[in-house]
C-alpha cells in the first residue's frame, strides 16, 4: 500500500488529490486547497504546493514523510495578463453640456429657458421663459429675493448655481424649480442661449436630456441636429442631474483616441488591427490566423506597453530572454471606462468606449522540472511531472458520474481558459485561450470605476440586494428577506452583497442596483461565453462546435452562480449538453486535474 498526491498548480488556486493505492485500485482520501504563490510555473510555486499538500494531509492526519509519490501537473502551460484602452473619449468644445451627480440636487423635473445672469432678471420686458445662472458671489438667498421679485413676464423654469445651495435656494423660492448645483466653472455656460435642464427625482436618473429624441422634443430639432446630440445624451446617462445648452456652434464630440495596434503572427500570415476598431475587428484578425505564433503590440501604444509588460514578467520569472516569450492568444472584449470629460465644467464624467484585453503565454515543461525537483529535495518524495494537463484534466473530469467518451472539457480558472476533448479512440487535443476569471472581475472593476480589484471579485462573486429598511431587505431576484435584529443603520439603503451568513457588504457609491447587475451579467458572458464557444470551435475534430456533444465544466469559474448556467444556456444553440462538472461524485467542478493526476499514479512516469 502507497499514499500518492496529485498537485494541480494553477494561476490561483494550487489543488490536491490524496490517495491511497492498494494493489490495483486507488481510493481517495481528501482534497488540499490553498492560493498559488507567484506566478505559475515558477519556483515561486513552491510554496503554495506545501500550503495545500498539507492541508490535504491534515485532513486524514498523514504527513510528508507518508508520502510515496507527488505528481505534478506538466508544462502548467497559460499565464494571463489583463489591460484596458480607453479608445474614445468626449470633448466639450464649447460649454454645452453639463451633467453631474450633485449631492444635493433641489427640486426635480425638467426646465427649458433662455439662460440669463440672475442680476440680470430686471433688463428683460418681453414674455420668456428663462433659466437662472447665479454664480457664486450673488449667493442664493440675494439670488432667491431677486426671483421672488421678478416681474408677471419673466417664468423662471430652472436655476443653475456654482455653490451647493441647490435646496437652500429652492426652500426660498415662491414656486420650487429644477435647480442643478455645484456647477464649479460655471462662468462658461453661456448666456442668452436656449437651455434645457433636468434634474431626476431622488432614487432616480434623469431621462428626457439622456436621450437624443428627449433633446430634439425639447428643443425642436431637425433629424440631422438630432444625430450630433448623441454624444451628448450619452454622456448624460446614469447622472442625476444634466444640463444642455444650444449654441450656435457648440459642440460635443466624441472622438476616437488613438490606441494602438496589435499585429497577429501566425506561421503563413500576419495581421494587423487598430485597437479603436473595437473589440469584434481584433478578435476577427485573432480568428482569421491558425496557429499563432505571437502577438505583438505597436511600440510606445498602451496595447504595445502591456503586451511588453507580459513579456517582462515572464522572462524575469523564467530566465528566458523577452524575445523568446510568445503571446499565443488574446481575447478583446468592448467594454467602457469612465473619463474626465475634457473641457467640462462641473467634472463630469463620460463612460468612454474602451477595449479590455486578456493576454497568454505559453510556458514550458523545463520550468516544471525545476518546480518538481526542488520539492523532490525539500520533501524528501520523488516529485514527478505528471502527464500532459489535458490528459489529466479528462481523466479526472470523467469521474463525474454520468459522463463518458467522447467527452469535451472546459476549465474556467483564473488566467485562462482550457478546452480539451477526448474521441472515443482515447485520442486527446486540447487548448488554451486567454481571458477568464480574473478578466470578467477586471471588466467589472473598470466599468462600475470600483477602485479595488478584491471588491470586483466580490462583486463577481455573490448576488446583489437593497437595503430598504433596518429590518429587511429585497435581494436583486425581488425577494424580500427580514430579520430579527436591526440591521448597521450604515447600510440603510445602500446596494449590499449578500455574502454567506448573510453578510451584507455595503458597495459605496453604487446605488443602481440593476445596472450593477446588468454590468456584472455582461461581462461574465463577454468573456466565457465567448471562450467557451472559441475554444470548443477550435478542439472540435470538424472546427464546428456543434460535432461536440457533451460538455462538463470544471475550474473555480465554474463555481459562479450564474456562469455556468450562461455557457448552458449559450452552448444549447449548438445542441451541446454542457453542465457543471462534478469530479469523484463530491468535488464539485474543482480538482478535475489533480483527481486525473493522482489517478495517474497507477501507471508509471511516461
Ligand atoms: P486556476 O486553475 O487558474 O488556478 P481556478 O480554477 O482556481 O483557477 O479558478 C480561479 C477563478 O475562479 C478566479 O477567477 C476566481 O475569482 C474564480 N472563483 C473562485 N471561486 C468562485 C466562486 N465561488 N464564484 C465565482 N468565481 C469563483
Ligand atoms: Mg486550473
């Protein structure tokens, strides 16, 4: 009788498969879990390995020394690397446009008029309709008289102020109006010019201004004026508060930045894409090369210095020199990227047009060796380089009960994404893709502007609710959920995760709930259901994904609520039967390569 472990090194998570042997068969005995220690495939990963090896051991109370035999997985072949461009940005190139999201908005509703300097309001003798602007030397109580006391002709619809007192100013008037405050540069909005403002009731966002049918009803414009406002209602969208002003030859524009170019190597072409092409042209290009050989990003671009980054890492970490380290794969996703609004008055922000892009690099089977014969020495087991990967990784997915030969796998982790198929001949090919776990948490990090990436995990990883009293709350399904106990009157109507035990972690400065949704939904489709279809397009034996029959997912992706459903769901058109792996009937979609690794050691090191 022998103990054997298998060891499946992966960008995050380091997994163990304990076993016994006993003549011919092997039992199981516990799993070990535990973070991967620097990157993978580096010696750094040592480390990690003793974390989980002995929390595996822990469990059936053995130690190292029981050990006979470690495998390890080979060539632990991908390493991800994630990067935004921003390929759009806005320009205000006279003062048009104002939106933001004031603490203190006063009234709500919208407000068309001429605009006029509230000293002013005395000069005007006809009947009009006008919009105040009262900077900040007037203040708002002057300002307030002066409205009070404007005369029968003047109807004053909405108020534009430099100073917070948007509800001191309305407290004061006669007749509450609209009013958007803390407009800092406010001497650029221009005077004696048409002007719509609107302020959304609290909870709410505004709607007619964040929409160019909503801007031409206001101002009565023509089809083609109504084409240049979409930039405009654009940059509007999700604020509480918008100002538009027409000028005669203001202007907002969005224009594209220039972001670079990646150029696909393959071994018969080459292919060069503009990153502000978008996301769909760069994957095309990605697609239309077989057998890739490297990417390469343009010099002294963004996309150039990250691609480069990549290469940096890994040859510091590998001793290989940077120009022998290939990029085999990217995945571009279009996403957007909160920015400055260039020549904007009240720092508005506008969600720009960007492209996220994930990188993998091949690693290779020397750097295993190495890993297996430092652990050889320290804990005094022979440590071997297991079979190939994708082998391993089959063979243990195929102990979740109901499946068999011919069988496709997809390993969702962290860095990357792995698809490998076996034929009923046993004949196994396999792939690697980049773009994963830490993409999607990277996608939701840039586009809610979330400034930590463990807060984007988390985001990632449970289900929204709000708090509406101090008692109860509505998850994001609708669900209403009370209890007993008062809840952190801190998190009174905020959007909360709901983590385990009913953990409610309160997400600052996100009081959307159903566009924190939404972003978190996309995000996890863009990129696995993107990869799982590529990747299973590429292992399929005709190219069509739709010679595949049956799927099992594996990896710590797969534990997502709702990816795994997303890929089901998508994989259906193709009438794929995919579902979450569940490896020696207990593990769940985790383990699959360390089961297949342990289970190797019944046959000898190839
Ligand atoms: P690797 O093989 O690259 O080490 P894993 O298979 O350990 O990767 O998967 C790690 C990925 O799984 C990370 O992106 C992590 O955010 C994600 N993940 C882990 N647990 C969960 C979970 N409960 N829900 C959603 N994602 C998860
Ligand atoms: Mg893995």
């Amino acid at each position: 009788m022998k103990y054997v472990a298998g060891v499946d090194i992966g960008n995050a998570t380091t997994e163990v498969a304990l076993a016994k042997i006993e003549e011919d068969s092997l039992t199981f005995l516990a799993s070990g879990i535990g973070p991967t220690t620097g990157i993978k495939g580096t010696l750094q990963n040592v480390n990690g390995v003793f974390g989980s090896l002995k929390n595996a051991l822990d469990k059936v109370g053995l130690d190292f020394a029981d050990l006979s035999e470690i495998r390890i997985n080979e060539a632990a072949p991908v390493i991800g690397d994630v990067a935004m461009e921003t390929i759009s940005e806005t320009v205000i190139t006279e003062s048009t446009v104002i939106g933001h999201n004031p603490s203190t908005p006063g009234g709500a509703g919208i407000g068309t008029g001429v605009s006029v300097m509230v000293d002013e309001l005395g000069r005007i003798t006809e009947e009009k309709d006008v919009i105040v602007v009262i900077p900040k030397f007037i203040g708002f109580e002057k300002a307030a008289e002066l409205m009070n006391n404007a005369k029968k002709n003047i109807h004053i619809k909405g108020a534009i102020i430099q100073t917070d007192d948007g509800n001191l100013l309305n407290n004061r008037l006669n007749q509450p109006i609209p009013v958007i405050d803390e407009v800092r540069m406010i001497e650029k909005v221009p005077l004696g010019m048409e002007c719509a403002i609107e302020v959304a009731p609290i909870g709410s966002v505004i709607s007619h201004l964040s929409n160019p049918y909503g801007i031409a009803t206001v101002f009565n414009l023509s089809s083609e004026e109504t084409q240049r406002m979409v930039p405009i209602a654009r940059s509007l969208i999700g604020n509480r508060s918008g100002v538009v002003i027409k000028t005669p030859s203001g202007d907002v524009k969005a224009r594209n930045v220039k972001a670079g170019s990646v150029t696909i190597i393959g071994e018969r072409k080459e292919v060069t894409v503009d990153v502000d092409e978008g996301a769909e042209k760069i994957m095309e290009g990605v697609n239309s090369v077989s057998d890739i050989i490297n990417i390469k990003g343009e010099k002294e671009t963004n996309v150039g210095i990250m691609l480069d980054k990549v290469r940096r890492v890994m040859s510091s970490l590998t001793g290989k020199k940077k120009r022998d380290i290939m990029i085999q794969d990217i995945l571009a996703v279009n996403t957007f990227n909160p920015q400055r609004v260039i020549g904007g008055i009240a720092d508005e922000f506008a969600l720009e047009n960007a492209v996220g892009i994930a990188a993998m690099v091949r690693s290779d089977r020397l750097q295993m060796e190495m890993i297996a014969h430092t652990l050889t020495e320290k804990l005094k087991v022979p440590v071997f380089v297991g079979g190939v990967e994708a082998d391993m990784a089959i063979k243990g997915a195929l102990t979740t009960p109901g499946t068999s030969i011919p069988l496709a796998i997809v390993d969702m982790g962290a860095g990357s994404t792995d698809a490998s198929i076996i034929n009923r001949e046993g004949k196994v090919k396999l792939i690697h893709l980049a773009g994963a776990g830490d993409m999607v948490s990277l996608l939701i990090q840039s586009e809610l502007g979330i400034e930590d990436f463990e807060m984007a995990e988390d985001v990632k990883k449970y289900s929204l609710a709000k708090v509406e009293s101090l008692f109860h709350i509505r998850h994001e399904d609708g669900t209403v959920q009370f209890f007993s106990k008062p809840l952190d009157p801190n998190i009174f109507s905020k959007v909360v995760l709901v983590k385990e035990n009913d953990e409610l972690i309160p997400l600052e400065g996100q009081d959307n709930i159903e566009k924190v949704k939404a972003v978190r939904v996309e995000a996890k489709k863009k990129v696995f259901v993107t990869n799982a279809i590529r990747a299973l397009s590429m292992v399929s034996p005709t190219g069509n994904p739709r010679d595949i029959q049956f799927v099992v997912m594996v990896g710590g992706s797969a534990l997502d609520f709702e990816i795994p459903n997303f890929v089901t769901d998508a994989l259906s058109d193709y009438d794929i039967v995919a579902g979450r792996g569940n490896i020696r009937g207990c593990e769940g979609p985790r383990n699959a390569v360390a089961t297949g690794l342990a289970m190797a050691c019944m046959e000898p090191v190839e």
